[in-house]
C-alpha cells in the first residue's frame, strides 16, 4: 500500500497487519481472515487497499451466485439490542 499522512492525525507513521474482515450486503455476511490492512501506529485508524476490497466484492458475489465455494461456513449468533 502506498504510504500517505493519516487522514485523521496526519501521522506518517503505519505497520502493516493481517485482521478479519466482515463484508456485508443486504445482511449476507462473508468473513475474510487474513486481510492485509495498514494501521496509523498515532491513533489506531485502519487503511485497506482498495484492490483488496475489490476482489472481497467479487469474492462475496461469486458465492452468492454459486460461482465459487467458500473455504467454510460458520454459525453467527444474533441478538437484537432492544
């Protein structure tokens, strides 16, 4: 990922890191271990390449139009807050 000042602190200041990702549409899920993400190392805040999120779009819909599998599927508890 190109380096570039926070948007929110203007540090310079990143380290790159490996996180899950939750996408979501019209509430279907997909989970993406392993993402590659930059985070400012001044106050926390997350920078994701936009290729990344790209093939994650396509990824999601490809699943949803049985296109491709996913490596697994996992149970999600919900619970509303009232």
């Amino acid at each position: 990922m190109k380096k570039a000042k926070c948007n929110f602190c203007e540090s310079e200041h990143y380290e790159e890191r490996r996180i899950d990702y939750l996408y979501s549409h019209h509430d279907q899920y997909l989970l993406v271990p392993n993402t590659p993400v930059e985070v400012c190392l001044h106050c926390g805040m997350v920078y994701y390449d936009a290729a990344v999120l790209k093939e994650i779009e396509r990824h999601f819909f490809a699943i949803q139009k049985k296109e491709e599998e996913p490596d697994r599927y996992i149970e999600m508890p919900t619970k509303a807050y009232t």
